[in-house]
C-alpha cells in the first residue's frame, strides 16, 4: 500500500478506504499512521511464524500421544468423543 498524499488527514482517509474507520482509530494517534500500520503488519508476520510452528508441534505431540491407545487413525475412533464441530474441523 502506497501513499501519495502527504495529508495527515488524507492518508487517514485513504486507509480507511482499505479498512475500517474503526480498525484505523488504533492508528490516529500516530503522526504516521500508514508507518506504524506497516510495523505493526511486520510484527504480526513474526508472531504467526512462532505460532505455526507451535501449532505444527502440538498436533504431532497429541498424535504421538494418543495413537498408541487409539491407532493411526484416532480422530476417526468412536471412543473419542468429538462434538460435529470439531469432527468438521479435523
């Protein structure tokens, strides 16, 4: 996303046009707002890699855990009680 107004006020208006009035308030307060919204994107970029891999070994934690007792395919098995939503999810 680039700026081409120099307008504290015009850029404002003009990422609000991406995002919501309401997502951008987070932002007004900041002399350069279009500045700190790419920081804050790069931020949140670093943190989802973290948290990827955090999910990526749960997952194989709890299939490593629970495959013994209920076999290769465990989230299929009867015995586990999953509710339909999270049986959707898997």
């Amino acid at each position: 996303m680039t700026m081409t107004s120099n307008n504290r006020s015009e850029r404002i208006h003009d990422l609000e046009a991406w995002f919501s009035p309401a997502r951008m308030s987070t932002y007004n307060y900041h002399p350069d707002p279009e500045a700190l919204y790419l920081w804050n994107t790069q931020i949140t970029k670093a943190f989802l890699e973290d948290i990827q891999h955090v999910e990526v070994l749960l997952r194989n934690r709890v299939d490593v855990a629970v495959s013994p007792k209920y076999g290769a395919r465990w989230y299929t098995n009867p015995r586990i009680p999953f509710d339909q939503q999270a049986k959707n999810s898997i």
